[in-house]
C-alpha cells in the first residue's frame, strides 16, 4: 500500500465537513489535519471504519490495466478485494452485474472501469 497524505485521505472519507461528523468533533480541527496530520488514534478509528479509504490510490490501480487479459479474479487481487461484493462496492456497481462477470474472463470495456475508478479518459496507448 502507497503511504497516502492526510489530506487525500480525507477528500476520500468525503470531505472535511463529513470526517467532522464521523468523529463528531469541528470541522476546523480535521482542516489542521491537512496540513499537520491525522492524530494516530483518529486515524486507527477511520483505517477500522472505512478502510477502502487506505487502500491504494487509483492509479496505481489504473497502472494494472495496461493487461488486456486482466480478469475479474486479477482484479480483485489487484485490489486487495476477497468477493465480487467488494469489488462492486468499489467500482459502484450493483454486485448482480459484477457476479455475472466470469472470474477468468477480461473485465468489461476498460474504460468503462477507468470512468468508474473516476478517470475520464484513458491515455491514448491504451486505447484497442
């Protein structure tokens, strides 16, 4: 796992004022956060709460699709994910639709998934 700044962190809690009101203190106190870092405490209650919040960043994840023959079960190990439920929580995806994939078959469309993971684009080399 890539060590992540506070403040990216935060933005994928939701936010200032949501990580405020996840552990009910003043939002001024989790803006100082930013800057100066998440109390180790309050960082161990967040890493419990949320923890598809610490997992590696994006594109880190965007790097593994440059293997056309990435399937559903590479993704999810990828990932760090153990079931299809995850990993459509991850992607926001109904877990019907993920389940229906096949585990060795290639995921569906790439950049599809780049837009799911938040990437509007693909870059050009990756395009079929």
């Amino acid at each position: 796992m890539e060590n992540l700044t506070a403040s990216e962190i935060i933005d994928r809690l939701g936010g200032t004022a949501e990580v405020a009101r996840i552990c009910q203190i003043k939002s001024p106190s989790v803006s100082e956060w930013r800057s100066k870092g998440i109390p180790p405490a309050r960082r161990q209650f967040l890493e419990l709460l949320k923890p598809e919040a610490f997992a590696a960043p994006p594109a880190a994840v965007v790097r593994t699709f440059s293997d056309k023959r990435l399937s559903k079960r590479a993704l999810r190990a990828k990932l760090g994910l153990n079931n299809d439920a995850q990993l459509a929580k991850m992607l926001q995806l109904r877990v019907e639709l993920v389940e229906a994939w096949a585990e060795e078959d290639q995921v569906p469309s790439i950049p599809q998934v780049l837009r799911l993971l938040g990437i509007e684009e693909p870059p050009p080399s990756w395009r079929p």
